[in-house]
C-alpha cells in the first residue's frame, strides 16, 4: 500500500465536496495539501453523446439501477468529477424557512443558509430561462396548472449556453449545466487543490483514509485517474466525508463509528418519485427544450411537489405501471408525450436508513408510510386535472388500476386514483433526492453531527452533503448542499490552526 | 461487449414468451434483434452479483411453471391472453416478493428492448445534443 500525507483529504466531489474543495481554497493558496477523492471518472462533454443506457452505466451507481433493500424504490446518484450536480437538471431553489426551522440545529439559522446559497446561485449563473426556450411539454404544464386552479413557478436554473439538448440527467453535451464539475472544482484546482477521481474510498483510520484508485476499465468513458493504480492510505489531520446521503453514512458505518454514533444512518429521506405521462392528440415539443422549467409546490398544505420532467425510452417504458398493449402504445407516442415528475415530502422515520452488509456496501432500508402514499395519490390526482387540463387525451397514472385514465373519465380522478392501487412493486418508484443519514443535531444521543458538519466526538472528521439534513428538505435539495458545506468549509478554516497545527507537531 | 453466455439462456424460450407479452412487438425480431435484446441486458448485468442473476433466472423458471398449477401448461404453452392474465396476476400479486420479482423481469426486458437501436427508434424518441438547433 503507497502511503501519502496531505493536511486534509475530501472525500466526493458533488455539490459538497466541490464546495468544500473550493472553499478551501485559501488554504491550499497558503500552502497547505487539500486532496479530493472522487469515485467515479472526469468526463468531457463528448462522452455525454451516445445511447442512454451506455450513459448511464458510465455515470449513475449499478447504472442508474440501484435499489432499496425492499427493491421498491430506484435510487438515482452518479459517480463522476462532480458528482451528481453532473447528472442534475440545474434546478436551484433556496431552502425554505419552515424546514430550517423545524430542523431546529443550534447554530443553523434560515438567513444565514439563504444567504450562502444566494452567493452560489450568483456563482452558477442561476436565473430563468427566456420564454422562447420553453418546450411544449413545460408551457402546457404552466397553463395546465393555472387552469387546473394551482399556482406554476419558474424553475430557477444554473445554465449558461443551454442549447436544449434536454439530456441533463444523462450529463450536458454542450456543458450548458454549472455543476461542480464546470464551476467549483476547477476554482479549487486553480488555487492548488488537487482533485483524484477513480479514487473510492474504502474506510476512514484515526487521521487517515485508505482508498482504492482503479484503472480505466477497457472500452470505458472518461478520462484515466491522474494517480497510478493500487490501494493508498492517506494521512491527513482532517477527513471530510461529502459521500453523499447513502455514501457518507455507509463509509463511516463500514469504518467502525457505528457504536459510538447510535444515529449514524438513520433518516433516510427521498422525495419518493413516480413519473406521470399524458397522451396528447397532436405532437409536442418534448424531448427538444430544456426539461424541468416549472413546477407546484404543494409540500406545506399536501405533502407533494409536482416538476415538469421528461425522460428516455427506457426510464420511461421503467416507470410506466404495466405491460403489453397498453404500454406500448404510450411508448409508440412518445412524441406526444407530456411527463410530470410527482415526488411526496417524506420525513425521517424509524426504520427508513442507510445500513452495511457484510462486505461494507451500502444497503438502504425503505418502507413507504401512509403519509407518503398519501402524498403521491393527492400528486397523481392533482397532475392528471393538470394534464386534462392542458388538453390530453388520456393520462397513465400509476395509482390507478388499470393505470390509463380516458378524457371522458376526466370527472372521476378521485374515485379512479387510490391509494388502495399503490402496490409496491406493481409501480414504479424512483429517488433521486436522497438526504439524511448523518443528520446535524445536539449530541450523538439525536444526531451524528453538529451544526458545522463536525461529528460528535470526532473534530478531525467532518461531514458535508446532504447526509447532514436531519428531514427532508420539501425542495430540490442542491442549493441547501451547497451552503452547508460552505458553512462546513468555513468550521474547516477555523479549526486548522488548531487542527492542522497539533498534527504538525506530532 | 460481454463474451460470457447470456445468463438467462438455460431459460431462454421462457424469457422471450415473457418478454414478447411484455412488449408484443418484439414477437417480431429477428435472431439479430434477440442478440442485440439479449446482450443488452447482459452487459447491464455485467457489474452485479452472480446471486442477482441467479434470481432472476429462477424467477423466470418460476414464471414457467406456476401456470402448471393454473391452466395445467407451462407459460409457454400457453397463448397470449392467458400469457397477459397470468402476468397481470402476477403485477398484483397479494405477497411483495412475487409483484418486486416480476417488477424487475419486466424492467430487464425493457431495457434490452428500448435500449436497442431499433426498440428507442422505434418510439420516436429522437434528443440530439443539438437540441433546438438541430433542424427539427
């Protein structure tokens, strides 16, 4: 095993580890060693042209196939120089302040979170997309909704140059998308940071990690790792875990800290998810235009927010309940297909976590409550008056059964969406807003870490992503992620005299 | 490309009943169109545990001979509407593991069929990184 030493090594690259790389920025101008570790390749634009699925092995984890322990829900996280902001639509929100303060973390106050996620909306070019490059499939959504009685925003998104390949979940080939990957880490490179990818981390030591960087398997997208193949322990007087909400709590659980963190990997939340589709009579413009441009927020009063989405044949024929002829003249229509992505606002519950098996691998236990299954019916019934509103034919929901719902019954949504038709397993289910697990509180007693991402107990491993929420956030979560690592950062900067110093002198 | 044999050959007549009641077009392809279907789904498969294979295989040999108990033929002597009712009981199935096993059969057999050339063309499915400048 090759031995290295840096002052401190972040672990991910996504929307908290690239802010932690950037933010620590001055330090390494001051000449200190900040190292990132990433898991997955750096890509370039060109290796996100070419067929869904090949795509999707390359960037997602088990190729965007990876399920709960129950195999209910799909759980959507990339791998890449980036992380997942690489596979994210863009879409930028701030958090709102009923969550914040219900979360009730000393120290964390809404206008402080609000404040540091306004200066990296600033940085990531985050505005509004112009009318005139809004598809078909977002302005009927729009005018659906308001038809229908709800209330559409605009999505606030991070793009510069979007040229509406509307392929954002499968990485931008036009590089229109400021991820991490396009803003963060090459600003943390700039000032001395050193980023690895092809780099996982395999556990966490006293002040150490050993990690595994792999060759580029033959045939395989993305660029080589700039270190040589083989296992590394790297000493370093501060680890900062930005794994995300399944990675961080399953490395520090398969390191040993479980015992002495009796919270570690519980809270799981997820925004579960179903992709709704509706039939129109003519073509639309759906798959050209940038795909999440609007959506209805209904979390406070209903438990569910609905986003315009639109996905890929094979997502979509995945996520469409049923089989046969039914199913596959929706996928024959494609082109006249207008989606809605409905996601139910979980809580952390009992139960619902990120464990380990035996081999150290990340294993998320998740059973739906009657809350969220609540939530998805009311989502579904509210998208089909939306759809039927904005003039489809008929609508494919899956908490119906059968799942196809014809115009003339457009008066009967209620009575032909059920919740007694929410079977696990019959539909589908996907996540892609994956929080929890390390979740910030007082004490290790209700929490893994404080409100500076410091684990209790533990100053020189810090934890900065979406693992600190301790519930969900009711919102697209990346903004949220990114000020809190910024806050994580800035705990980092305090603590390194201290820190860094003692390490120094042994 | 993957050069082990397609895991599910051992069950091979039984996954393509399956998978043409799944998706009835693909009654129509060709030997080719199979081996592009069947490596598809193989390569996805390629990273996962030899044990999530093996389910999936016995999953399929289940769906072959559970209909013995009910209509007195195994799935693939049945024809296709009993084909499609017995598939429908399985989607609703009272006990989770038989509705999950079925759940991810069919989503295999998507995926090797949208996720051929011929499977995504075919839906008119057609982003260009272009996007609006593409012509269309």
């Amino acid at each position: 095993m090759t031995e290295r030493e840096v002052d401190v090594v972040v672990i991910g690259s996504g929307a908290g580890g690239g802010t932690v790389a950037q933010e620590l920025g001055a330090l390494a101008r001051a000449g200190k060693r900040i190292l990132v570790l990433e898991k997955g390749p750096r890509f370039s634009e060109e290796d996100f042209r070419g067929r869904e699925l090949e795509r999707a092995a390359a960037l997602y984890a088990d190729g965007g196939g990876f399920l709960t322990a129950q195999r209910t829900i799909t759980l959507a996280f990339a791998h890449a120089y980036g992380g997942s902001t690489v596979v994210y639509t863009g879409t930028s929100l701030h958090p709102p302040e009923r969550i914040i303060r219900a979360w009730d973390v000393p120290g964390i106050e809404h206008a402080d979170v609000v404040s540091r996620s306004r200066r990296f909306a600033e940085e990531n070019g985050v505005h509004l997309l112009e009318d005139d490059l809004l598809n078909d499939n977002n302005r009927l959504f729009r005018d659906g909704a308001r038809a229908a009685g709800y209330l559409p925003e605009q999505f606030p998104l991070n793009l510069r140059g979007c040229k509406g390949a509307s392929l954002c979940n499968l990485g931008c080939p036009n590089g229109a998308k400021q991820g991490t990957h396009k803003v963060q880490l090459p600003a943390a490179e700039r000032s001395g940071v050193e980023v690895v990818t092809r780099a996982e981390v395999l556990r966490i030591e006293d002040r150490a990690v050993v990690a595994r960087v792999s060759d580029r398997p033959p045939g395989g997208r993305g660029e080589p790792s700039n270190w040589q193949a083989g296992e590394y322990r790297i000493r370093a007087g501060i680890v900062v875990s930005c794994g995300g909400a399944i990675g961080s709590p399953a490395l520090l659980l398969r390191s040993g800290f479980g015992e002495r963190l009796p919270r570690l990997g519980e809270g799981f939340t997820c925004h579960p998810a179903h992709i709704l589709v509706a039939e129109h009579a003519r073509p639309i413009t759906n798959f050209v235009g940038h795909p999440k441009s609007f959506y209805v927020d209904r979390a406070a009063e209903e438990r569910f927010v609905l986003e315009t989405c639109m996905y890929f044949p094979v997502t979509t024929a995945k996520n469409l309940t049923g089989f046969g002829a039914d199913h596959s003249r929706l996928m024959l229509a494609f082109p006249r297909l207008q989606m809605i992505l409905v996601l139910a606002c979980d809580r952390a519950v009992p139960g619902n976590r990120v464990a380990v098996d035996r081999a150290g691998n990340p294993v998320v236990h998740y059973e739906f409550t009657d809350e969220v299954i609540g939530g998805l019916v009311a989502a579904t019934r509210a998208s089909a008056r939306i759809f039927f509103a904005a003039g489809a034919e008929r609508v494919h929901a899956p908490s119906a059964d059968p799942p196809l719902i014809e115009r003339a019954e457009a008066d009967r949504i209620a009575e032909r969406i059920e919740a007694r038709h929410f079977l696990p397993g019959r539909i589908s289910v996907s996540a892609a807003h994956l929080m929890g697990g390390c979740g910030m509180g007082r004490s290790a007693a209700d929490s893994v870490t404080d409100g500076w991402g410091r684990v209790h107990d533990v100053p020189w491993l810090r934890v900065a992503d979406a693992s600190l929420f301790p519930d969900a956030l009711e919102i697209n979560p990346y903004l949220t992620i990114m000020a809190l690592a910024d806050r994580v950062a800035e705990g980092i900067r305090k603590d390194a005299g201290e820190l860094l110093g003692r390490r120094a002198g042994g | 490309m993957s050069t082990d044999p397609f895991f599910l050959a051992p069950v091979r007549s039984a996954f393509r009943a399956v998978a043409t009641t799944v998706v009835p077009e693909a009654a129509g392809l060709d030997e080719g169109g199979w081996a592009e279907m069947e490596e598809t789904i193989q390569s996805q498969l390629a990273g996962r545990p030899e044990g999530l294979r093996r389910q999936i295989r016995l999953f399929v040999r289940l769906l072959q001979w559970l209909p013995l108990f009910l209509h007195a033929r195994r799935f693939t002597g049945l024809d296709a509407a009993r084909r499609t009712a017995f598939l429908e009981r399985m989607q609703r199935a009272p006990v989770t593991i038989l509705r999950v096993g079925f759940w991810g059969l069919r989503s295999l057999v998507f995926l090797g069929y949208y996720g051929s050339r011929h499977g995504a063309s075919a839906t008119g499915y057609a982003a260009h990184p272009d996007g609006w400048g593409a012509g269309r």
